[in-house]
C-alpha cells in the first residue's frame, strides 16, 4: 500500500502559486491522480493535517501518515 510522501505546489512565475499543477507524490514514485482539492489544516497545539479529496482511477488503498515535517522556503523545494 503507497503512502503519501509530498504535496508539490507548481513552480510560481513571479505571482501568486496557483493550486493548478500542485502534485501528490507516493512513496512508490507514482503520483496520486485526479486530486480535485487539497486543504491543509491547523489547530492550537496540533501538527498540520492535509485532507485530500480525490477520485482515483489507478490507486488501491492508500496510508498517509505524517510522522515528520519539515518547513522549507518554496525555492528551496524545488531544488529538492
């Protein structure tokens, strides 16, 4: 069963990210398909929560599991 590793916002032009293009990346090198939305959540004293809706199409069950985060600046991501 493939976890979910990233959440990979598009490259921005100088503007605003658009959520157009953000990818979800397994832990089997694949990319979860059809995403129609993904919201991130905070609460006092909790870790950060993502909940992704999607409609799959090539995906089984999938696990995500958050057990490490780590903050990078957008520029610093894409050189990952």
């Amino acid at each position: 069963m493939p976890r979910i590793v990233s959440i990979i916002p598009p490259e921005s032009k100088g503007t605003a990210t658009l959520s157009t293009g953000t990818k979800v990346l397994l832990d089997n090198g694949e990319y979860l398909q059809h995403v129609n939305k993904i919201t991130l959540v905070a609460e006092p004293g909790q870790p950060w929560k993502a909940i992704i809706e999607v409609h799959p199409t090539n995906q089984e069950q999938i696990d995500a599991l958050l057990t490490d985060l780590e903050v990078v600046k957008r520029n610093e991501a894409f050189n990952r």
